[in-house]
C-alpha cells in the first residue's frame, strides 16, 4: 500500500472512532425553554398568550429528537426594540418584538391564497425557530456548509416542517411564504440599496422563492397551485425537484446519524398547530423598549 493512501486510510478510521465516540456523548432532550418576563408593558399579553398555548414546549418536543453534544437554551425575550431572533453561545433568543410584528401584521381574513391569519403567526414563528435551530445544528455537530450558513438554515427549517403531516407541512410554509413577501413590499420602495443585496441573508422574494421551491420539489401535488397560480416560475418548479433530493440527501448523511429515530416518529405523529379557525387576539399596544430581564427556567414535565 503506497504511504500517502495508509496515512489517508488511518486518518478516516481515526475520524470514524472519533465521530462514533462524539455521537455516543451526545443526548437527546438537550432543549431547555424560558419564558423570560417582559420589561416592556406592552409584551406582557405575548408572554402569557404564548406561555397559555406552550409555545416554547412544544418546539422543546418537536426538538427532542436530536442527539447534541451539549445542551440549547431556547429563550423567549425582551430585545431592546429588535424585531429579531437569532443563535450564539448555545442559545435561541425570539424576541416579543418579532411576535408583535407578526401579531400586528397578520390578515383580518383567510387570503386569497387560502392562509388563515393564524397562520400567518405560527408559520413563521415555527419557521424562524426552526432557522436558528439549523445555525444550532451546524456549530454543534460541526456541521460542513458548503455556501451561506443562512441558506443552508433556510433550507434545514423547510426540510424539517416538510416532514409534518401534509395540512400541517402547508400550513407552515404557507404562513412562511406570507410573511416574506410581505416583507418584499415593505422594503421594495428602494430595491437597488446596497445594503440589501450586501446582507447575510438572501433578500425577502429570494428566500420565498427558494422555500416554495423546496415544498414543491418535496410534494408537487401537495403544492401544485405554486405552479398553476404563477406563485413559482415555471423554469424554476421544473428543477425543485432536484433542489429537495439535493438537501435530503445532505440531511440524511450529515443529520440523521444524530436523530433518535423512535422519537422522532412519535413527534411526527402528533398534530402541533392550532386550528385554522382559531383567531389570534388584537395585538398589544406598539411596544418600546426595556431592559433585559434574568430568564425564568420553565419547570420541566
């Protein structure tokens, strides 16, 4: 055997015993929730409404499944006037701000398009979480990007709400869906500012696009009206298909090996959402910034 191919073949059986020893060390149930109390008056119908409805609980649920070396702090949060969310040092941080523009911005109405205004809440509440959870996934299981870690968090979130039951899958991508092309119209007024081609993240159609394309490619039955209603260029459905199998296949040889599979199928047979019919209450007063509040533990079941 010629030295550089012995040397080449020691490091992987050296790479495999580690990888087999990391996975071993790694847990499920890493997920730990607080609600953190607002500051801000105005968050304070947000906190109860979501701690009433265990909105952190059940993505600590949906979540359970992962194997992690370590464990994820999952914290609902006064951000100081951010409409954000965002992952560093082990935590999730959602901010009431982020809520309250979804709460405000939602339709009096089923759209046209047939996206119920709860949706249009839970959609991207589910799809956000699940983004940040995806930069989780990367740094803690040393995860290869190849491109944007955004896109790359874009696409493990849609991958993962594909992976519902049919109503529910739709009913988060729809709701997602909303969400950034409302966001396109409210920044559409200067579209060729550098800033906005210069961010990490791809702009607001870019990103629907890219996710609608993903549903597609996973169910083009389930999403067929992308097609038919002129949501997804034609050009671009006529590949989705290819764009789905591509991150499948990258989440069944990069993710799986960390997902306890039994658990993952009770939490796939359960439905997560409240009902379509169910009304979201008349948002809060505009709210104004406070100061950061110590998280308050959620006791765990």
């Amino acid at each position: 055997m010629k030295p550089a191919l012995a040397i080449a073949l020691a490091g992987l059986v050296l790479f495999s015993a580690t990888a087999k020893t990391a996975s071993a060390a790694s847990k499920t149930n890493q997920v730990s929730i607080y609600y953190v109390p607002p500051k801000n008056p105005a968050h304070q119908p947000i906190y109860e409404r979501l701690k009433e409805r265990r909105a952190l609980e059940k993505l600590q649920e949906i979540l359970s499944p992962f194997r992690l070396p370590s464990g994820l702090k999952l914290s609902l949060a006064d951000c100081n006037g951010e409409a954000d969310a965002f992952y560093g040092n082990g935590a999730i941080t959602i901010c009431y701000e982020y809520i309250y523009e979804l709460w405000k911005n939602r339709p009096a109405a089923t759209t046209a398009a047939g996206i119920a205004p709860i949706d249009t809440i839970v959609g991207p509440f589910f799809d956000t979480s699940l983004h940040e959870f995806g930069h989780a996934l990367i740094e803690l299981l040393n995860l290869p990007v190849l491109g944007r870690e955004e896109d790359a968090a874009d696409q493990l979130a849609a991958f993962i709400e594909l992976q519902f039951g049919p109503a529910e899958a739709r009913r988060l991508i729809m709701g997602t869906l909303y969400a950034y092309v409302l966001e396109a119209k409210k920044t559409g007024a200067a579209p060729q500012s550098p800033e906005v081609f210069a961010k990490e993240h791809g702009t607001p159609l870019q990103r629907a696009y890219n996710i609608g394309c993903i549903a597609y490619g996973a169910d083009p039955k389930l999403f067929a009206d992308f097609v038919t209603n002129k949501y997804l260029p034609e050009k671009r459905a006529a590949i989705c298909k290819e764009e789905y199998e591509q991150i499948q296949e990258a989440f069944e040889a990069l993710v799986e090996p960390h997902i306890d599979h039994a658990l993952a199928d009770k939490v796939l047979d359960k439905s997560w959402l409240p009902h379509p019919a169910a009304q979201p209450p008349h948002p809060p007063a505009a709210a104004q910034p406070g100061p950061p509040a110590a998280p308050q533990p959620v006791k765990q079941q």
